[in-house]
C-alpha cells in the first residue's frame, strides 16, 4: 500500500503543483458509400457553423476548421469522445489513465487544458475551477453525433474568453433522423459496453429520442502493479425537436453517474495517520432548451438556455458541486448582400468545493456571473472576397470588462481553392484556480502556494494564414500558418518567498502550422493524411526575471510535432475495414518519449440488421504510455473488442 501512495502522491504532484503554478459501429453500407464517393465539391460544402454562428460551406469559412463527420466516427469505431477527436490530426490527445485525457491545439495542452472551449449543442462544458474540461464528464452515444466541429485558434468574439487555442463545438442529431431503434453491445479485454436508443414521431410535427448507455474500462498498469484507474458510467438522456412553420423549438437533457476504482490510502509525511484516497466519482445533469425563427428575408432569431449541474468526488484534489445557468439570445439581420449578426448573453454559476488532502479553495462556495455582448458583420465585397469584422464585450467578476475583437476574411481565387486571414485578440480570463487556490499541510495553513488576488487575464493576439484547395480532382488538402503574440501567461513568485502566489509574469510567441488532406485513390479507397507543427519562445517579463519568479512548467507539455495516416477502404459492398497510424514526438516537459500507435477496425453488415465490427488498438507499441513520468504514468496494453450492433 505504501508503493501505491508514492505512485498516486508522484502522479497527482504534477497535476496539483503544475495546476495551481501552471496552472461500436454500425457499418451502414450507405453511409461508407457516401464517406468514400464525397467530391471536393461535396467536402467543400459541408456546412458548418462554429466559426460565424451561421451555417457556412466550408470552403468559406476563414478559419482553420476540421470537420470530424458522422461517418468518419463510425469507421474509426472509437468508444468514447476523446477518442474520436484523435480523428482531427491537428489535435494533440494525449491519454493520462483509462478515462482521463489532456486534449488541446497549438500549445499548454495539459490535463487542466483552459484555453480551448468545448461546447456540445451550445452548451459550454468547461468548469469554473480552472477553465478546462473534466473529460471523464463528458459522453454521448457517439452514433448519434451529426458532426464535431473543431476550430484551430481563436473564436472568442462569437464564444468568449478561454476559446483562445481552439473550439471543439460537439453537435448531436436532430431527433428526426434518429427514429427507430439502435441497440449494442461489446465486450474486450479492457472496455466493456452497451448502449440502447429509441427514436419516434410525435404528432406531425415533432419527435422524440430517449436512450441509454453504460460503459467501463478496466484499470491499467503503472510500474510496480494496477495503476487503479478502472471506471464504469451510466448515463442517459433525451432530444425532442419540434417544427411548425419558421421556428424550431429542441428540448434535450442528460444526467449521468460513474464510480472508478478504489485508490487505497496515502500516508502524508506530514501525518501520523493514513488519508483514505477512495473513489472518484463523477455525476451531473443538464437540460438545455432552444428556440430558432428563420424568416423569409433571411433574418433568424436564436433563444437558448440551459442548466447544467455538476458533482465529482476526489478525495485528493477536490470535490466541486456546482451548478451553472446560462441563456443567451442571438439575432441576424440581413443588408442587401451583407448580414448583420448581434447577440447577449449571461451566465451565473454557483459552486461548492469540498477539500482535497493538501488542495484547498478559499472561500469554499461562490458565486460568478458572466455578461457579454457581441456584434458581427459579414461583407460580401464581391463574389469571391468575404470579410467579417467582430466585437464581443464580456464582463467577468475577476478582472472587469474584456475586449475581443476580429477581423477575418477569404477569397476564393478560383474554383479550386481558397486563400484566408484572420487578425484576433483572445483572452484567457482568471478562474477560481488563480484566485482562490491555497496548497499546503491543512486548511489553517502554513501554506505552501496560494492564488494571486491579482491575478489578471492571460492575453493572445492572433495572426492566422490559411489556404485549402484541391488538385487532380482527387486530393483536397488544407494549410494553415498561425502566430501567438501571448502576455501575462501565469507564472510565481519567487519561491523563496513563501507562500509562493500566482502571477503573469510571463510572455512570448508560440507558433506553428497545421497540414491536412485527403486523396480519394479509388472510389472504394480513401487516405487521409495531416499533422501539426508548434515552436514556443516564451520568457519571463522585463523587469521580472531578476526577482527568481517561479516558472510554469505546464507551458511545455507539448510534442513539437504529431501527425496521422488513416486508410478508410470499401472492401465490399457490406464492409469496411480502416487502419490509423498516429506519431507523436517527445514531450519536452516530461519524461514521454516519442512514440507511435497503429489502429485497426473492421466492420462487416451481415444481415441487413446487424453489423458486427472488430477494433483493435496500440498495435505498435505493446506497452507505452502517454502522459506523464515513468514512475507515475499509465501504461496502455494492447487493447481489442467486438461491436454487435442492431439497426432495424
């Protein structure tokens, strides 16, 4: 039991110090048909709405933006949302323990990632403790997703502070394309699963999707035995949409629990007696309502609101219980060939934080409000050029009103391709890890860090470059350089001054490239290939440095490249078989040497209601890990499981 103690104690001092300084496939034969036959045409205009909050085609949109469709889910046959963002190969996922992930782009990609926004029909899921996502929160029967859309940089005039690296906006299925029944189950040497979903018409004018889920995952391997990461979840939810006339009206809630295995004990150098670590225990509800009009001049009206409730167990960080309100309201008005978007919006979140054994936040509750205000203008100067200029207005408790705007813009040159720029300021607003934070032996103190009362907003001004075309009629690809001008990004005092506080004394450039294409070799072969390319300078502020100010070593967690292949092929008619291949290089910050892993999945449609598909992981490396130092990391095994899936 000691040996255990040491390991979580040297896994969670990264996380904890590093936090509060740096801190199953159905195989639809004609959904393959379509993946495997989609045109430059076809890609090009796949609407998307994240980055104007209007549906767009995609060659239009003056951002880099990757589209992780419906059909690309189901043949990577993953299990779990995180997984299925390894299928935009400019994201770095990186897996911490069998349902724990660090996920980001272009940098301070952590397991407290707070500078992308995650988002799941509107609904904003990052938490208020440190910007960030509990990912092990986070889940949906993935057959029901419509599309993932991810942007690479900035959206913080339409979406607001924290989507300052990126925006990963998870759009699930109208309730009228998912009627009937969808059941399945799998079982594998590590994850086990089943999930069951019913949809149907109500009246003629709307309909109904109610399901249900559960999975688990078994523990892993950490030097010197089970790194007692096992979890299981069981969720379920519902989506209602209704259609009469111009205006569509979507309820849809969720509420989930999950358990995962038991920790044991530690025993503090600090304390005659051992701390009882227990389960992590993840639970929440939402219910979220959305109203939209669109009028016959073009114009649309957009009501939204939701509640989400939130409740996890740790007892060696914390145990948050929190419950946040948002609703928001959006117009567009259109002026000739321009159109005019405006929008406000407000967010109250109230939360209560239990201790952790030597993480504790002062005052325990409180409350927060958020209020914005925002306005954009696309002008169609001719045909082919477009430009969009932004303001958004947010006002946040901690440091008052923020200022973000944006200026965007494309020209489709010809036919084939389309060139676009983009110039934005973006912030990363404070949260309670840098205000409220104190670490040390008890409650009473002596403390060891504590938050920086005034701790101010980390600051990104944004230049972005993209191109995406297509050549031969057969490859279509997209490039995109970027550039990050960042201040005031958290740092220490000096830390022989105790308690160390939190402060932004840091600045610097980070920047990079992103690579993505696809090449249709045969009409029943597909490959698909991309990556990214990231380079930091970052220093301490003029004036700062002589004072022996405490760094943030969560601000090189990042592989300075990674990339994918991926071979999507139509064997017959009835099955496809897809095989991945995913390098990452060394984490600088840690002890994670590069690696690879390859992936395979197969599915076949042996009867015209049931698919049975096979997935395997890890094939190439047997035993490594992604994510942390040797001793303290989990090690991923070679993984395999059997998908039987029924869709009368």
């Amino acid at each position: 039991m000691r040996k255990l103690a040491q390991r979580i104690l040297i896994r969670s001092r990264d996380c904890c110090f590093c936090a509060l300084i740096g801190c199953g496939f159905a195989a639809d034969t004609s959904a393959a048909d379509n993946l495997l036959s989609l045109s430059f045409e076809d890609l090009m205009q796949v609407k998307v709405s994240s980055v104007t909050r209007r549906e767009q085609p995609v060659s239009d949109a003056a951002a880099s933006i990757y589209v992780i469709t419906n059909e690309a889910i189901r043949n990577a046959g993953v299990n779990t949302i995180p997984e299925a963002l390894r299928l935009d190969p400019r994201l770095q996922v990186s897996r911490i323990s069998a349902d724990q992930y660090a996920i980001g782009v272009r940098g301070f990609t952590t397991a407290i990632n707070n500078k992308m926004l995650v988002l799941i029909d509107g609904r904003t899921v990052y938490t208020s403790l440190f910007s960030g996502v509990f990912w092990d929160h986070q889940d949906l029967i993935l057959e029901d997703i419509e599309r993932i859309e991810v942007i690479a940089g900035p959206g913080a005039t339409l979406w607001g502070t924290n989507a300052v690296n990126g925006v990963i906006n998870i759009i699930t299925r109208d309730s009228a394309k998912t009627r009937g029944w969808l059941g399945a189950i799998q079982g594998g040497n590590f994850e086990r699963g089943a999930r069951l979903r019913y949809g149907t018409a109500i009246g003629e004018q709307g309909n109904l999707r109610v399901y249900g889920k559960f999975f688990e995952t078994d523990s892993r391997r950490q030097i010197g035995g089970r790194a007692n990461d096992g979890a299981e979840r069981a969720q379920i939810g519902f989506r209602t949409d209704w259609q009469s006339g111009s205006d569509h009206i979507t309820v849809q809630g969720d509420t989930y629990r999950g358990v995962g295995d038991d920790r044991g004990s530690v025993y503090p150098t600090w304390l005659d007696y051992g701390i009882d670590l227990d389960k992590i225990k993840p639970s929440g509800s939402n219910l979220l309502a959305r109203w939209q009009r669109n009028y016959e001049n073009g114009a649309d009206l957009h009501v939204q609101a939701y509640w989400d409730k939130l409740k996890r167990r740790d007892a060696f960080l914390f145990a948050p219980n929190s419950e946040t309100f948002d609703i928001e309201l959006q117009q567009a008005l259109p002026m000739g060939r321009h159109r005019l978007m405006w929008g406000a919006g407000y967010r109250r979140t109230e939360d209560d934080v239990g201790n952790g054994t030597s993480v504790f936040f002062i005052p325990a509750s409180r409350s927060l409000e958020w209020g914005n205000l925002f306005s954009m203008a696309d002008f169609h100067i001719t045909d082919a050029f477009t430009t969009t200029v932004g303001m958004r207005l947010e006002h946040n408790q901690y440091t008052g009103m923020e200022y973000l705007p944006s200026i965007r813009g494309s020209w489709r040159h010809s036919p084939d391709g389309t060139i676009w720029a983009s110039l934005s300021r973006a912030v990363r607003a404070p949260a309670r890890y840098d205000r409220d934070v104190f670490l040390g032996v008890s409650r009473e103190g002596p403390w060891i860090i504590e938050g920086g009362p005034n701790f101010d907003s980390e600051v990104a001004n944004v230049v972005e470059i993209g191109y995406r075309g297509r050549s031969w009629h057969k490859l279509t690809y997209s490039l995109t350089a970027y550039y990050h001008d960042w201040d005031k990004l958290r740092s220490g005092t000096p830390a022989n001054q105790t308690p160390v506080q939190l402060v932004n004394n840091i600045e610097g450039e980070v920047y990079g490239a992103h690579i993505w294409a696809n090449l249709q070799i045969t009409p029943r072969w597909q490959f698909g290939a991309g990556g990214a390319y990231l380079q930091k300078d970052l220093r301490f502020k003029p004036g700062t440095s002589d004072l022996g100010g405490v760094t943030n070593p969560t601000l090189s967690d990042d592989a300075e490249y990674y990339g994918q292949l991926r071979s999507t092929t139509e064997l017959t008619n009835n099955s496809t078989l897809q095989i991945s291949l995913y390098r990452v290089a060394q984490l600088k910050n840690q002890a994670v040497p590069a690696h690879t892993t390859v992936n395979f999945h197969y599915a076949w449609q042996f009867h015209a209601d049931f698919a049975l598909s096979v997935t395997a992981q890890n094939l190439a490396d047997r035993d490594y890990y992604e994510y942390g130092d040797p001793v303290g990391a989990v090690y991923f095994d070679r993984s395999a499981w059997l998908t039987l899936t029924w869709e009368p």
